[in-house]
C-alpha cells in the first residue's frame, strides 16, 4: 500500500492493482501518484509512506518501490522542482526514511534527456 501527504493537507492512498495478465497491474506507488497528479494537478506531494506484506510470509524487512515506481516517482520530483520524502517498511520492523527518490534512482533519466 501506499499514502501520499499533499501540500494542501489532503491524503491520498492506493494499492496494488493486480491483474491476470501480468504485467497489466500497477503497483501501488503508482497508483496513488498518478491519482494524486490527475485529482490534484500542481499541488506538491510531500511525503509517501509504502508498506508490503505477503500472504504467504510475515515481511519484517523494508519493501523499496519497484525500478518501474522509481522512475514515476524520480518524474514527479522532477516536476514539481521538489523532493518526496519517503518512508517504506514491511509488514513490521525497520522503517527507512529517504529524503528524495534521488537517493534510491541515482543518475536517474528525465525530460532533460529528451
């Protein structure tokens, strides 16, 4: 799952949206910044918070978004000129904190290469 913290104080969440044929779904990162991006178009995203749990195990490690996620989020920084500070867990257990997703794609690909 994930919750995004906007400038203007709202919250928006989103979750994994899986389908039969993978690769179709969307992982919950992005669901929740492209819902925030098309409910709230200009208004900073501050903070997202990302947790991921297993039916088939308990998670106690931190569960960092996907490459595809990475980059989506890398966009929105890119964007709005401002960093997302992040925070992401499993299902318990230690929490990390980044300050930008700067720190988890470096050398990262932009509009600036197009």
């Amino acid at each position: 799952g994930a919750a995004i913290l906007l400038e203007n104080g709202e919250i928006v969440t989103g979750n994994n949206q899986e389908n039969a044929s993978y690769p179709s779904g969307l992982c919950a990162e992005r669901t929740a910044i492209y819902y925030a991006g098309a409910q709230f178009p200009g208004v900073k995203m501050l903070r997202m918070a990302l947790t991921a749990g297993s039916q088939l195990q308990s998670t106690t490690t931190p569960i960092p978004p996907c490459g595809a996620c990475r980059q989506a989020i890398a966009e929105y920084e890119v964007k709005q000129e401002a960093p997302i500070e992040m925070y992401f867990m499993g299902e318990t257990g230690k929490i990390v904190k980044s300050a930008s997703l700067a720190n988890l794609l470096p050398l990262g690909f932009d509009r600036s290469f197009l």
